[in-house]
C-alpha cells in the first residue's frame, strides 16, 4: 500500500468516524429532550454542573477568612449538582487567595472528606454531605512493657550461636 492510499484511507475513517458521532450526539439530545419532557424537569446529565460564577455572586460570599472556610461555603452553596475542583480554584485565583493552580483546592477537599464534611460525586464534582460522620481518634495505646531476658534464657542463646558456629566451621573445614 502507498504512503497516499494510506493516507486517503485514514482520512476516509475519519470522515466516517466523524460521522457516526455527530449521528449519535443527534440520538442523545433528542433522547435527553425526551426525557425532559417525560419527567418535566432537567435531569442530572442535562443539567449543567455550576460553577462558582453561575451560582454565587461576590456579595453573596465573603471571601474575606480562611480558605478552607472559603471552600466549603462554596461546595455547601452549589448544591446538589456540585462543584468542580476547577471552578472553585478559579473563583479562589480571581479573588486573590491562591496564586494558581488548584493542588491547594485538592489538599481542602481531601481533609473534607475525611472529616464527612463532602463526598465525591462519580463526575468528579462535589457536594457537601447530608450528614457529617464523626471521625473518632483512635484510643491511645498503651506503651509496652521493655521486655528482659531472664539469665538462662540469655545463656540457652549463646549455648546455641557457638553450637551453630561450630557446626558452620566444622563444615568448612
């Protein structure tokens, strides 16, 4: 096959492939409008998640405090549709409490989750807990007894390692 066949027949799978999804993004908004019309409501997958903009107004929050406190106002306030990682490190850079990036944001929610204050959604969003568990502190543990050897049970090992060095040079020679 020549370099040009190759090429026409990979542009050809495209085309087609290109095809078959813009086909099938038709079958899902028409079945999605369906199922709007069923229910009478938005569902989940038609919804849009919010974002930190389309949800809260600056005078809505105070962006004056702790970070974390920050944080978890806006997941609180987003609801039951979440809020992306992303969106919240975005609305944290605009207002100046992060430089960039949203590895702090992560760090947060981590600690949240622990803590029972957020769970995870499976799309990767957000949303604050219904009922916060309680994390409970291990008890502490009792320090062990240093244990001693008792003179005999000292004097059965060295009896023991000097038979075994025996025997080891014993065998060599």
């Amino acid at each position: 096959m020549s370099n040009s066949t190759f090429i026409g027949d990979l542009n050809a799978r495209i085309l087609e492939a290109e095809r078959i999804i813009a086909h099938q993004n038709e079958n899902l908004a028409a079945l999605r409008h369906l199922l709007r019309i069923e229910t009478g409501a938005s569902t989940p997958e038609t919804a849009k998640p919010n974002s930190v903009e389309g949800t809260q107004t600056p005078s809505d929050i105070d962006y004056k405090g702790k970070t974390s406190d920050i944080i978890l106002t806006l997941v609180q306030r987003s609801g039951e549709s979440g809020i992306r990682p992303r969106d919240l490190a975005e609305a944290l850079v605009e207002h100046k409490l992060i430089n960039k990036g949203s590895n702090a944001v992560y760090s947060y929610l981590s600690e949240f989750k622990k803590k029972g204050l957020v769970r995870q959604k499976s799309e990767g969003l957000y949303v604050a807990s219904t009922k916060p568990t309680v994390v409970t502190a291990a008890a502490p543990r009792k320090p062990q007894k240093k244990r001693k050897l008792s003179p005999e049970g000292l004097e059965a090992i060295r009896k023991a390692v000097k038979a075994r060095w025996a025997a080891v040079k014993k065998a060599k020679g």
